[in-house]
C-alpha cells in the first residue's frame, strides 16, 4: 500500500542554518505531494504542494521538488528563523477510481535556536 | 471565511465516560476527515464523511464512530473512553472530490481529550 517516510526528530538548528527535512514515499500511479506545518498550540496548514513530477512547490523561503526517480519530496530552506520552530509533515494524496486518499507522514519536530 | 471550527478545545473525561466532538468545516466544504494526534503514534486518521456517507475509514476501534449532517457539519463520538485515547482530534475539511479542489486540506486547531 501507499506510504509516506520522514525523518526523526527532533531536529534542532541554529537561526540562518540550512534546513533539510527528508520525505520519500511508496505510491502507485502519480500522487500529489505536500508538506504541511503545525505551529505550537495550532492544527496544521500547507506550507506547500506539488502535483507532478518534477513540480518544485515554494513557500515562505521553504521550497520541494517533486523526484519521482528517487520517489522523494524532501523540504529545504536556505535559512532558518526562530519562528519556523515547528512540527513539519510531508504528505502524499492519492486517487483510486474517483476516491481520494491522505497519508501523512508522523512528522518532524524543528527547534531554531536564536 | 471562517476557517474549521472544533468545539470544545479541551475537555477531561474519566476512564469509561463517552465524549461527542463536533467540527464545522469552511462554508462550502462538503468533505470532511478526522484525526487522532498523539507524541507517540502521530497523526492516525480516523475516518472521512462526505454527503453525510463515510467514504473512508482508519484502523480504529468500533467505539470510534462519527457521522455528518445535511450542512456538512461533523461530529465523532468516543465511547468507553480509555487512558489511551487521551490525544488532539484533529478535523479537516476539504473541497475534495469536486475537481475545483487543488487538495488542500483545512485543519481545526483541534480538541484535546484527557482521560483520566
């Protein structure tokens, strides 16, 4: 069946370092893509998506490229801030005969230290 | 647009007790999911409603069910409750399956259950 893997956390960063956060999923067909983020105290939001192969989804300085070759859609920034202090799961929906199905991934907690 | 909408917050329940969540999803939603967050399995989903039909469900206990109303309004009941179902319920509503939809899902901020 589908799955969705991602790194362990905690990962813990100084402010301005280099963010990699490694997503890579099992899927048959051609899923959608997407990392979500949660906030302390808060659900989740998107933080960004991509649809096909190949597809880079950007948002807030955050950027992912969907490599079907490698079957990954690992999560980058180029600098981190103390606010992206965050819990981060990569997610992938896939469709079967008109249905839609979510699987996400169990999420990595980012610590940005000032 | 108001976003997702999941009453109550927080609520303390004792071990054997039954507890209703209820979710509002965004005004022309239809579709609308439910999920269990806890530190040590993460995000479990639960179960999806869609037209007031569960179209798809998790691998949950039968004393986890849920349903949702003519105006796409949800809620899910735990019944028994047990130390370990003390967790975050996480709903989310979506446009899906309308081809309108990009499949972004839209989430409450959630209701954290503590069993005692």
């Amino acid at each position: 069946g589908n799955s969705v893997t991602q790194m362990e956390g905690p990962v813990t960063l100084s402010e301005e370092a280099f963010l990699t956060i490694n997503c890579t999923y099992t899927a048959t067909g051609y899923p959608s893509l997407f990392w979500y983020v949660q906030y302390p105290g808060e659900g989740l939001q998107l933080l960004l998506k991509a649809t096909k192969a190949d597809d880079k989804g950007s948002n807030k300085g955050f950027e992912a490229t969907y490599r079907k070759e490698t079957t990954s859609f690992h999560l980058e920034k180029g600098s981190v801030q103390v606010s992206d202090s965050a819990v981060y799961f990569c997610a992938l929906e896939s469709t079967t005969s008109g249905t839609y199905k979510y699987i996400f991934g169990t999420g990595t907690r980012l610590k940005v230290l000032a | 647009k108001a976003g997702v909408t999941q009453t109550p917050r927080y609520l303390i329940k004792t071990r054997g007790q039954q507890v209703t969540l209820s979710c509002s999803p965004i005004s022309g939603h239809r579709s609308v999911s439910w999920y269990q967050q806890t530190p040590g399995q993460g995000l479990q989903f639960l179960f999806e409603y869609f037209s007031e039909t569960q179209r798809n469900k998790g691998n949950f206990p039968g004393r986890f069910s849920g349903r949702q109303f003519s105006n796409s309004r949800s809620e899910m009941n735990v019944s028994t409750l047990e130390l370990g179902d003390s967790a975050l319920y996480l709903c989310a509503s979506s446009l899906r399956p309308t081809s309108g939809s990009n499949g972004e899902l839209f989430f409450g901020e959630g209701s954290r259950l503590t069993v005692l």
